[in-house]
C-alpha cells in the first residue's frame, strides 16, 4: 500500500517483487517442512545462544528467520514481508533490499545472543520478526505520512507506527511474555546502523514529512556517483565530433533503457561510471 497525492491509502494490489516473492515461496516451504518433519528442523535451525556460540553453529544467526512456530505465526511476518517489502525493494533494489533483509534478521540474533550471554532472556528463538521490524523501519523512515491501519482499524502513520513498535517491543522485555523482544529490537537496531551507513540524513528528515522515495533515490544518487568533470570525460570531443548523431542518439537510447531495467532490478548501486556518464549526458540535453 502507498499514500497517493490525496493523501488517502491506495493499494498497489498483489503485485509481488522478486526478492519479496522469492522469500514468501521460501518461508512458506519451510513451514510445510516443518509440518512433516516435526522438531528435525527445529533442531537443527532455530537460534540457540549455546550452540550458536558455544559450539560455532554460525548457521543459526540466519537459519531461525525462515522458521516459524505456527500459522498465526507466519501468517503475521509474512503480511509484514508483502506490506512493507515490495516497495522497499522496489525504491532500493534487489540486492540491496535483500542485503538490508539479513542484517536486520541476524541483528535480532544478535542482539539476543548478547543478551542471553548476560543472563537476560535466552532460550532457542525461530521467526523472521527480526527482519520484518527492519523492514517496517525502513518503510517509516522512508515513507514517514503513509497512513497505516493498527489492528486493521486506526490509521497511523508510519513513522509513528516505528515508535510505536519499537517502545511496546522496550516495555515487554522484562515481562518475559515468551515472545523474542530482543530480537525484534536487534533487527530495528541493525536496520538503523545500516540506513544510516547508506543514507545519513535520511532519519534526519523521518519527522519532517519530506524524507519519501525521491528524497532516497537523491541522495542515493549523490553519494554514489562520482562527478566527473568535462575534460575528463570518457568520450573525447574527437570521437563526439566523428560520430553521426542520427545513429548516436539511437545507440544511446537502447543503451539508456538497459541501465534504467538494471536499477529498477539492482539499484543506482549496480552502475558502473561509464553508465553513469551516460545517465548524466542524458539528462543535460
């Protein structure tokens, strides 16, 4: 779902985006398992701090995400994944959303790994929570007036929705309520050192109202791109001179349209300079 300019909810439908789609099909499937071998998965990938640490099973800080403990369960992370995950994906990139993804769910191991080495908490721990939360932290810092309906009835706005969260997720620790608190912190943590690596300014804009896509997407562009002066462009005035500009500007196009499909599918990221030179060539005619 998305605000659209009349600020009211709009909904962009079951469209689904690579990596979100990948992941669905791929929690899904393991929950099947989990159905038919009962325990074995269990055992052998859900979080424990012992054996993660103790015993170097270094599989576990990722493996618990794709397991679940019932349907409500995963029924829950997995409305989270499609609500906040497609558009995220969709502004960032495949592989940036999906590098996001697994900092945020190896975060809430880590976090409560930490935790349960100083005696707070512990126990073995399945779900991707952890992630989900870095996700829903994402969408709040980069959509902080969308409008998000608590419990399916109260409109919230996202970046309300963040604290919200993140505040109820504080409280509920000592309560012991059998729910990894912790780890849903860990991933809100680990969301945050990462958008603040990538983007700085972005949480600094998060309670102005103007911190949405476009705001990413320039400051993506300014950090990644390189500025290349005129003299040091890669195409000499020679070479610009020779050249027909009939089937130049021809050429350029069927070259401009293969760099927007690969950012649409890999982010700003994914270029390389001459690609990016010839972003910014276009753009200036």
């Amino acid at each position: 779902m998305r605000m659209n300019n009349g600020g009211r909810m709009a909904f962009s439908g079951f469209q689904l985006t690579p990596v979100v789609k990948s992941l669905l099909i791929a929690n899904v499937a393991v929950f099947f398992l989990q159905q038919v071998l009962p325990n074995k998965l269990d055992q052998w990938g859900q979080y424990n701090t012992y054996l993660a640490v103790n015993q170097f099973q270094i599989w576990r800080f990722f493996t618990y995400m794709f397991l679940h403990g019932s349907v409500s369960h995963i029924l829950f992370n997995m409305l989270g994944l499609w609500m906040f995950g497609t558009q995220i994906e969709a502004l960032w990139g495949q592989r940036t959303f999906l590098l996001y993804y697994f900092v945020c769910g190896i975060g809430g191991s880590l976090l409560y790994g930490l935790f349960a080495l100083l005696g707070i908490g512990g126990g073995s721990m399945v779900g991707a929570s952890g992630a989900i939360f870095g996700l829903l932290l994402a969408y709040g810092m980069t959509y902080p007036d969308n409008r998000i309906y608590l419990m399916g009835i109260l409109p919230i706005k996202a970046k309300y929705m963040v604290v919200l969260y993140g505040m109820m997720e504080l409280l509920s620790i000592p309560k012991g309520t059998g729910v990894a608190h912790l780890a849903h912190l860990g991933g809100l943590l680990a969301g945050f050192i990462f958008i603040q690596i990538t983007i700085p300014g972005l949480s600094k804009q998060m309670f102005k109202g103007n911190s949405l896509g476009s705001y990413w997407k320039g400051a993506q562009a300014k950090r990644r791109m390189k500025v290349v002066r005129p003299e040091k462009s890669s195409f000499s005035e020679s070479e610009k001179a020779q050249s027909k500009p009939h089937s130049q500007g021809s050429t350029d196009q069927k070259r401009i349209d293969s760099i927007l499909d690969k950012i649409s599918k890999e982010g700003l990221q994914s270029l390389s300079d001459e690609e990016q030179e010839l972003l910014r060539r276009a753009g200036r005619k």
